[in-house]
C-alpha cells in the first residue's frame, strides 16, 4: 500500500511540472517562431581575433610566431603571410522585462497586453542570441547570463513567474556585468528618473544596450471622452476629469516629451531607443532589437 | 372611469403622480452622470492636469425632457387608458340582431362582426337573451331568443352570402316575428330593396330599432356583354353627388395557365350617376381567356363579374383551296358566304395550315382543298384527335382530285366517288334536288327547311354500310349532302357542295347560318333564351362567395333550365359559373337590370354610421412609448457620458445583424444554405436523412447515420462526413449517394417536382432506403399505417420490380457475409430490385450471375435508425435486444448498413467474382 502523503506531494510536484511546462512552451514556441523571422548569417565580429572562422591573411611581421605563418599562403609569394581568424568571442546580454502592473494593460481583448509582447519580444531575442552562441541573461542576479538551450528554458520559466506588485517598474542595474550588452523592455510610463539612474549607473560599468518602449495603440491615441477616472493598473494613481476629451492633446504632449526625454538619454549614453506598438506585428520590434545588439557590438 | 373627451381612464386616482412631475424634474437635474473609473496606465502623465472648462455636472434639459415623457407615460399607462371608452348601453329585456348579410356587407364584415360581438357582449353583461336572424340565409319558423351566451357561437351563422335578401324572406320575419316587445339592431348593408320597409315597420312595432350601416359607396359589376367586338361591364354604384373612379380589371389565365390581370380600365362615374360601362377592346387571344372582371381592391362578390362561354367567340380557321382570289370575283371565292354567317360571332383568321394550327383555332374550315400535304395532314389529325373540328367544303377541285377515292382519307368523313355529279343543269337530266328533312340524329334536326334551297351539283360518296350512320344531312333523293365522323375526339364534317353559290342556292340561304350556328361554329347570344333552356340541367361547377372568391361547388342539386332563365341570385341559384354540356354559364351576384339605390331609414331610428368605435385600450402603447423612452434614454445617458464608443462595436454589430436578420431576403439565405449544403455535401461520402418533420424520427435519424458514419469510418475506407438532413422539396438530391428515408405515417407527399428529382436521383445511380420502422408486421400489405404510407409515397416513383432480397443478392457479401439485416426489429427480409429473369448458377459458383447495377431502393421496416444510433458520447442511443444477444443484433445491423453503403459506392463489383475462374483461366494459371 502506496502512503498517502508521497502520493499526494508526487502527484502536487507533477501538477505542478506539467502547470509549468505548460506554460513555458507556448511563451517558448512564439519566442522562436517569432526568431525564425529573423535570417541568420554568419556572426562574426568584423575583426581578427579568436575563432574558427577564416578572417584574412596578413603579412607576418616581427613578433609573430614561426607557427602562425601559414606555409601554403606564403609558398604562392616571396613574403611570408599569417592566417588570421576572426575574433568569436561570445558577448553577455542582459535583459529587462518590465514586470509591473502597468504592463497588464491592453486597450482592446484583440491585441496582448504590454506584458506578453514585451515578454515574447526578450525571449525570441534570447532565442536568436543564443543561436548564435552569446550568453544570455537577465538583469537581478539570479539569471546570470549563460549560453546554451537551456538557459533558454530557464529563461522562459523566470520571465513567466507572475507579475509584481509595483505599478510602475524601474530597472537594475546592480547585477549586470561590466562591459556587457542590455535590453531594456518597458512601457517606461514611471518615473522617468529611475531609468535614468539605472542606465547611467549601466554606463559608467561600460554596460551598452537597447530601450524598447513598448505602448499600447490606446496609450498613443487617448480615445477617451466624458467623465472619467482614470486609475493606474494597480489603483495607486488615480485621476479625475470632467471632460476626458479636452485632456488628449496634453496628454499626447506629455507623451511626446517623455519619449523625446528617454530617446535623449539613450543617445548620451550610447544606447539606443524604439518605441513599439502592441498593435504592430512583433517581427518588425525583434530585427530592430537584434540591429541594436548588432550595432553596439 | 373617469372620462375626458374621447378618452376614459380606468384607475383615474393613478394620474395623481402626474402632480410629482416637476418634483422629479428638480431631482434629475441635480444628479450628474456618474463618472467611468478606467484602467490607464498612461495617469502618470495625466496627474496635474486640469480641466480647461467645467462640463456641466447637470443632466441636458432635452434628456430631462426625454424622462420626463418617458415617466409621464408610464403614469398615463398604468392608469388604464381607453380610448371610445363604451358608453353604457341603454335597453332592457330581448334583443334581436338582423343582418342583410348579403354580399354587400361583405366589404366591412369585419366590422359588423365587431358590432355583433360588441352588442352580444353588452347584451350578455346586461342578461339580455339575444336572437339572430340571417335574412339572406332564411330559417323557416320564429326566431328563438337564447342567452347571449348561447348566441355566440352562432354569430358565424350571420356571415354574408353572394346573394341579397329576398322579399320573400323579409315579409315572412316580418310575419313571424317573435311574441312580446324587445329591440332590434339591424346590421344593413346599405342597399334598399323590396320588403326593407315593410320589416323595419313591423319591428319598430315591436320596439326601438337601431341600424348599423358602413358609410362607404357600395360598388357592383353587372355581367359582361358583348357588342361591336368589344366587351362592356357596367359598373354600378349607390348614386351619390361626387364623381368616383374605378378600376375594373379582367382577369384571366395566362397561356402558362397561371391567373392574372389580363387588361385594366379606369371607369369614370360623374356625379349623380349610379352606372357607367367599363369597354374593353381586346385581340380575340386575349378576351377568350378572361374569366372574370372585377373592381380592383374591393373584395366583395358584387365586385365580380363572371364571365361564361357567351364572352367567348370561337376562332375559326378559313382556309381557301382556290389560290389567289382572282380581283373583282369576290363573290365567287369559295370563302366569300362563310365569312358573311361567321363573321359577326366568331373571330376569322386565315393563312397557311401549319400557321393556322400553331394558334389551335376552334375549328378549321377548308373550302374545296384538295390536296394536303403529308406533314400537314399528321398536324392536321393530331389536332382532330385533340378535339378540333374540320369542316370541309367539296368543289371543283375536290372533286376532280383522287382524294379519298379507294381508300378511306382521315380527313374525309366518307370515301368518295370519282367526279361527283350535277343535276338540272343544262347538260344533265333532272331538276336540281331540295333537302331532306334532317334526321333525329343529326345535329341540325329541327332546323327549318326553307323551300328555295336546291343542289344543282355535288360529290357523291361511295356506298358503304357506314354511310347512312354518318350522314347528317342528305338531298330528297337520299344522297347525302353533309357527312359527319368521330376522330378521336374531334370530328370531320363534309358539306358536299361549295361553300358558294356554285353548286347550290344553300350559302345564300338562312338555314346555311343556322347550320353553322348548330355545328357549333356561331358564338351563342350572350343570355340564352328561355326556350333554349326549357329542359336542360345546369350544375354548379364553381361558385362565388360573399367575398368575391370562386370556391369549389361541391355536391349542389342541379338548377332546372327555367330557373336559369331569369338568373337572379338567391339561395337557391348561388352566384358561379354552371356547367350543362359543354356549355358554361356565368350567374352573376347582380342581375343584369340591377340597380344599387342606398337604403333610407326614417328619421326616428339610431343609424350607427360606420363601425362601433370598439374600445381602445392605450395602455400597452403608452407603456410601450415610456419603455421606447426609457431606451432612447438609455443610450443618450451613454452618449454623454462617454461610455457609448467602448460599446459601439458590438453594439452596431447586433443593430446590422438584427436589421440583417429583418429585411434579409429568404430566398437568399436558402441560395446561401442550398450552396453551402451543396459544397458540403459534395466535398465527401455523406449520408443523407430525409426529413419527415417529425423532430424526434428526424433525430434519431440523424444519430442512426453518425453511428453508422463512424462505424465506417473505423472499418472501412469510406470515410463519411457528419450526415445531412435532406429537405426533398428544397435541396438538391444530386450531391447525395445514399438516402435513408424513415416511413411516418403522417408525413406529407412531396410534389410532383421533387418526384422528378429523386426520379433523377434514383437513375443516376442513388439508393435510397426506406424504413417503415414496424418491424415490418404487416409484411407489405397495407396493413400497418407507415406501410399505407410507404405505397402512397412510392407510387409516383421509379421503382423497377421488387423481390424479397435472394439469398445470393450482392448485399449479403459487399462487405460481410450477411444473411439476415435486422435494426432494431429483427424483422422478415427486406425488399430489393428483383433480379433478371435469366440469371443462371454458374458451375462451382455460390451464387448466380446478375446483372450489374445498384438496386435503386431497398424497403424494410426494421428500423435500422434506432439501432445505429449514438448519442453524442458515441454510446448507443436506443437498447436492441436483450444482453449478448442483442450486442450481437446490432452489430449485425451495423454490418448491414456497412454493407449498404459499401453496395452503394462500389455497385456490384462483388459479384464480378463469378468471373474469377474465366480471368484466371486466360492467365494461364
């Protein structure tokens, strides 16, 4: 006879497993569909270093070694040539995913929330930097970047985990690695200064990367009219107007000026900033992203 | 009830809440649309603005207004609003309610009726007993005054007729009026007539009388005449100061056979007239087929003229065998006497014989034609044997051709001798030879022989046993001058002398005429005389209602010839069309010398003009009104408040699909459904049901083929789509393979167009099953109802020979070896197409050798449905049997229907087994 107990706590551990990789692959399956999109070619850092790739041949000059002369090269010439390889070395990304309750938020049942695309948007990309051998990572110090599939599940299963508290978040850049590449996926919609202060903190630790605003198309338009009170996701902030209509062109300024202010910042540290639309097919959000991480290496 | 005006209010003390209106007004205004809390993340840009201008917090004054209403209405309604609330009804003890009932009142019978219901209502709230007297439907004896209650049902009794009340009937009510003193309504129809007076006299006798009368002009048709080629229909009214306009239209079938209005005119009557002709000029074409006129829009059997045969003149085909008509000889045509006695009752046309026929005339008359050629003489017998009526003349050429000499020419009613003869001429011996006096067979018997009529010249027919039977007319010296035979159903008559003068003085006589008239020839004077009818029979083919519609006559007593003399309509000779021979004739609702005058009631007596204002209540319509407010409020709150654009979008989605769901054309969603059906069906195997209309037979129908379908779809390649209910009348069967149609005993026969479509879906292969689901008790008698209706639906239908299924049928091996196919039941056999006469047993072979082929039905009864059928879990629906046993009878009904399917979809190719032995042979093995 079977006690009871180990039963009940197998059978809790498999509904948990099975909760959980049900979760991870749809997240996981998008991520790559959406990586799919993006084309693959060679992944080289355009110059010489360590690497299996052939890079160029050079003329040998003092210093070099007798055994980086590559013989077959040089028996075509009168001089001696070396055969350079380009430099491979993996770069380390870490990324941000806004988990804040402001995410939540989609102005219509058709498009996702904020969260999911901006979710699905950091795992594709993390799929795609992977296969071309970066590590991978997240931003608190529990995921430090690592390469190989299974961080991508790993991955999956941290940017699953149920959203914060907080209704606005504000990134960390405590555990990144200096010298290392960034994303940061938000709404951006808190306060402006919190992101300052991580990214130029980032900065100063040689830490260069990407902002994606990721906003709603109702965030962007204010279609709102009437009397109204409008409350933050979380229901800290609340605000009451008579006339929601009149406050759209004020609003739409004030939005204006808060992504001029993050594009600003960006540019003075090096980074680089998008704005994406949950309304806009994700693809187009991911090659951007991918460019930047290209760019900046 | 308080009472205002023509409004009274049933619970007044209610309308007090109108007093709490402008209080309300007060609290409305000061309530402010409640704000919409939204979800934003975007507030963090929001916090510190200000609104630029204050939106008033205060409701619209329209939108006040809009509630106010609304609540004002709702007050309004619950206090019991009436409109022509009743006044209380004076009078006491009995009352009796007379109608004219005549067609007439027919227009506004509704009304009346209401006025009846109106008057019994009253009648039985005051205890009053209430008779009824029909005066155009007389009942012999006193009228019985009977509780109101008793009464009611017979009001129906009181429905107009096509008939108008006679003297008669009215002086004896007046006589028989009941003992005692009571009151009277009279429900008139406006239209004086003999004894009105004499009755109303005697009922005011008796106590008050109120009259109850439509207020509108009573208009009427008199019956139809024909003068100088067109046709005239009065058109009566009650003489009155204005001038009216109608439209009288006549109606008819069109050569599809399908009834419509065939030509329309616009009567004029001036003030002050009480009559005026409607004229239609028509083509011939077109007046015979008119079968009625009527006054458009008024539906009453006055309205209506019927129109019998005496509209109709006969179209008569002249055909001339002397070529061109030589100029100036006019009256040396062979045609010239017959269009002088035709042409003033029967339209003439001419032209060649295969022209002539294609317009079907009614008779076809050639004058000295010899020859006709061969593709016109079979035309030309095909429309004799369909009821035409050839009338030959002899003459010059006739008689000088071979035609009818040795043999018998169908288009001569006896053979004739070569060359004819002449008599009293100035070459020949004798004197020209006068008539016989017409024998008692013949059609012309009784016609007056005028002395002058002489033959001079003739054709002679050749002796023969038969000719003295076919001779209808024949010279003093006993040869016969008009010879007569039967063709199928028509007949061929030959004069044997010229249609002119030539040969006889009988073209210029009067006895010529009449002899047309008697062949039939002559249209008939439009009201026949009453001598012409002495001793005839007519019998109401169809007759008219009070409403103007021809019903059919039913088992009425025949109508002596004198009594159709004088057709005045009454109970006894109802308005329709009568039938005695082949002669039809119209009794009209109006005789023809009718005159409408308006009834004039003395100034003493209540004359109710119209209807009974019957009471109105307004209490759903202003609830209605308040609850129509109280929506339009609704949205307009959302509008202001903002909260309207989150919803438009369903909100315009469910307004179009309403609006769609409204003025969406049927025949478009059925264009729509037979398409979709059609791609369905045809895009796999499915297996058809045919609805019966029984919902439950339907479904279980349904389930027997998903079972099966899913049966098959495990066994077999076949795999079918879910099944279809097929609907005969609508669907188009040719996407089907296979049917299976469950015999109710109730189901209604399809038409005869969907014969023709399974006719077509049985040849091309289709199969359909038929299942009278009784286990088959009655062994194909007619015994059990499903079987009666089985042999009633499968009468129409292409069914080769049936044979109880051979033990060696295709159907016990298509799939599995089967021997029995039970259902639910396990029944006897089932019925299949019997097999070819000749199939033989082959050496070494179990079974014989048949012929290829589905068989197009099978027929058993053991409901095979019931034992496929699976719910929606796939378990079975219905138990069969008992135990193992019964697991076992269904599976062998599922095999069966693997099988059938299985038979369907591949044919016979089991039986091509047979063969085996030869195909192995010619291998060499």
């Amino acid at each position: 006879m079977i006690p009871a107990a180990p039963l009940h706590a197998s059978a809790g551990l498999r509904r948990r497993a099975e909760e959980m990789s049900h979760i991870l692959p749809p997240l996981l399956a998008a991520a790559r569909q959406l990586a799919a999109t993006v084309q693959l070619g060679a992944h080289g850092r355009r110059r010489a270093g360590l690497g299996d790739e052939f890079w160029q041949y050079r003329a040998a000059h003092q210093g070099d070694e007798a055994r980086a002369i590559d013989w077959r090269r040089s028996a075509r010439a009168d001089a001696h040539f070396v055969r350079e390889r380009e430099w491979q070395a993996a770069q380390s990304v870490h990324l941000w995913v806004d988990d804040a309750r402001s995410m939540e938020f989609t102005g219509d049942d058709s498009r996702p929330v904020k969260a999911d695309r901006a979710r699905l948007l950091a795992l594709a990309l993390a799929v795609l930097l992977i296969r071309s051998g970066e590590r991978v990572g997240l931003a608190d110090p529990a995921t430090p970047p690592r390469a190989g599939e299974v961080q991508l599940m790993r991955l999956a299963a941290r940017l699953t985990a149920p959203a914060g508290e907080a209704d606005y978040g504000a990134p960390e850049g405590r555990a990144m690695q200096p010298h290392a590449r960034a994303v940061f996926i938000s709404d951006f919609m808190g306060d402006p200064v919190a992101v300052e202060t991580a990214l130029t903190e980032a900065a100063d630790r040689g830490v260069t990367g990407a902002l994606l605003q990721v906003l709603d198309p109702v965030e962007e338009a204010f279609p709102y009219q009437g009397r109204t009170i409008f409350e933050s996701m979380g229901g800290m902030l609340a605000h009451e107007t008579r006339k929601a209509g009149d406050l759209r062109d004020r609003y739409l300024e004030r939005l204006a000026e808060r992504k001029d202010r993050l594009a600003t910042l960006a540019s003075r540290t090096g980074w680089q900033y998008s704005c994406h639309h949950t309304g806009d097919p994700a693809p187009g959000a991911l090659l951007w992203l991918f460019h930047a991480m290209e760019r900046l290496a | 009830m308080l009472i205002l005006g023509p409004i009274g209010f049933a619970a007044p003390w209610l309308l007090l809440g109108l007093v709490a209106l402008p209080l309300l007004w007060i609290l409305l205004r000061a309530v402010p649309p409640a704000p919409i809390r939204r979800r934003f993340p975007g507030v963090a840009l929001l916090l510190g603005l200000t609104d630029a201008e204050q939106v008033t917090d205060r409701t619209p004054w329209w939108l006040l207004l809009l509630r106010m209403l609304a609540v004002a209405a709702a007050i309004l309604g619950f206090a019991g609003p009436v409109l022509n609330p009743a006044a209380p009804t004076g009078g006491t003890g009995p009352l009796l309610i007379v109608a004219d009932a005549s067609w007439a009142s027919a227009r506004d019978w509704s009304r009346a009726e209401a006025r009846i219901e109106a008057a019994l209502d009253a009648a039985a709230s005051d205890g009053r007993p209430v008779a009824l007297v029909n005066l155009s439907m007389p009942e012999a004896g006193v009228p019985v005054f009977q509780s109101a209650g008793d009464a009611a049902p017979q009001v129906a009794s009181l429905s107009p007729r096509a008939w108008e009340p006679s003297a008669e009937a009215m002086s004896a009510l007046a006589a028989a009026l009941p003992e005692g003193a009571f009151d009277t309504l009279w429900l008139s129809d406006g239209l004086d007539r003999e004894g009105r007076e004499a009755l109303l006299d005697a009922l005011q006798d008796r106590g008050s009388v109120t009259v109850q009368q439509s207020p509108r002009v009573i208009r009427a048709l008199a019956p139809a005449t024909y003068a100088d080629g067109a046709l005239l229909v009065p058109v009566l009214r009650v003489a009155t100061a204005t001038e009216a306009q109608a439209d009288v239209a006549a109606m008819g079938l069109d050569p599809l056979g399908i009834p419509r209005e065939l030509a329309r005119e616009v009567v004029t009557l001036p003030a002050g007239e009480a009559r005026a002709e409607a004229v239609f000029d028509l083509p011939p074409e077109l007046r015979n087929r008119i079968t009625r006129f009527e006054i458009v829009g008024e539906s009453t059997a006055g309205a209506v003229s019927l129109a019998g045969d005496s509209l109709r003149r006969r179209e008569i085909a002249l055909i001339d065998g002397g070529g061109a008509a030589r100029e100036g000889l006019e009256l040396l045509a062979p045609t010239h006497y017959l269009q002088q006695a035709l042409e003033p009752s029967a339209d003439l046309i001419g032209g060649t014989l295969a022209d002539i026929l294609l317009a079907d005339p009614d008779a076809i008359i050639m004058a000295d034609v010899a020859r006709v050629t061969e593709t016109e003489s079979d035309a030309l017998l095909d429309w004799i044997s369909e009821g035409g009526l050839l009338i030959r003349f002899a003459g010059p050429r006739l008689a000088a051709s071979e035609e009818g000499r040795n043999i018998m020419d169908p288009l001569l009613p006896v053979r004739l001798r070569a060359g004819g003869r002449s008599v009293g001429g100035a070459m020949s011996w004798g004197e020209p030879k006068a008539l016989q006096p017409f024998p008692e067979a013949s059609p012309f018997h009784g016609l007056e022989l005028p002395g002058d009529v002489t033959v001079r010249a003739q054709v002679m027919a050749e002796p023969d046993p038969q000719l003295t039977e076919n001779t209808i007319a024949a010279l003093e010296d006993g040869t016969p001058l008009v010879t007569a035979r039967q063709s199928g159903q028509g007949q061929v008559i030959l004069f044997h002398v010229t249609a002119n003068a030539e040969w006889s003085s009988l073209p210029l006589s009067g006895l010529f005429v009449q002899m047309m008239e008697r062949l039939a020839l002559a249209t008939r004077p439009a009201a026949p005389e009453a001598a012409e009818l002495e001793g005839t029979t007519w019998v109401a083919e169809r007759t008219l209602d009070a409403f103007g519609g021809l019903q059919e006559a039913g088992d009425l007593a025949g109508i002596p010839g004198a009594r159709m003399a004088e057709p005045v309509p009454a109970v006894d000779l109802p308005p329709g069309i009568y039938a005695s021979g082949d002669r039809r004739l119209a009794v009209n609702a109006l005789a023809a010398d009718r005159e409408l005058m308006a009834a004039s009631w003395p100034s003493g007596i209540a004359v109710e003009g119209g209807a009974a204002r019957a009471e109105l209540p307004l209490q759903g319509p202003l609830l209605a009104l308040a609850l129509a407010l109280l929506l339009v409020d609704l949205i307009a709150s959302l509008a202001l408040a903002g909260r309207l654009s989150r919803m438009r979008r369903g909100a315009s989605t469910a307004v179009v699909a309403l609006a769609l769901l409204l003025i969406a054309p049927q025949g478009l969603r059925a264009q729509e459904t037979a398409d979709t059906l059609a791609l369905r069906a045809s895009s796999e195997v499915v297996l058809g049901h045919v609805m019966t209309g029984d919902a439950q037979i339907d479904r279980v129908a349904a389930a027997g083929l998903k079972g099966l379908g899913e049966v098959l779809y495990r066994r077999t390649s076949v795999e079918p789509g879910a099944p279809m209910a097929v609907n005969l009348e609508a669907d188009d069967l040719a996407v089907f393979s296979f049917l299976y149609w469950p015999v109710t005993a109730d189901q209604p026969a399809p038409s005869p167009e969907t014969y023709l479509k399974l006719n077509r879906f049985l040849r091309t292969g289709g199969m359909i099953l038929f299942d009278t689901r009784d286990a088959d008790v009655a062994g194909f008698g007619a015994a059990s109802p499903a079987g009666r209706k089985l042999q009633a639906l499968a009468a129409p239908l292409d069914i080769p020979p049936l044979e109880p299924i051979p033990e060696d049928h295709v159907l016990t091996r298509t799939f599995y070896l089967l021997q029995d196919f039970p259902g639910r039941y396990q029944g006897r056999g089932i019925w299949v197409e019997a097999s070819a006469a000749g199939a033989e047993q082959a050496e070494g072979m179990p079974f014989r050798n048949l012929n290829d082929g589905v068989t197009p039905v099978v027929i058993g009864g053991n409901d095979w449905a019931a034992a496929w059928a699976v719910d929606d879990r796939g378990l079975p629906m219905f138990p069969v049997g008992r135990g193992f046993a019964g697991e076992r009878q269904r599976e062998i009904a599922y095999r069966f229907g693997v099988n059938l399917v299985m038979h369907v979809l591949t044919g016979n190719y089991k039986s091509d087994q047979v063969h085996v032995p030869a195909l192995l042979e010619r291998l060499g093995q």
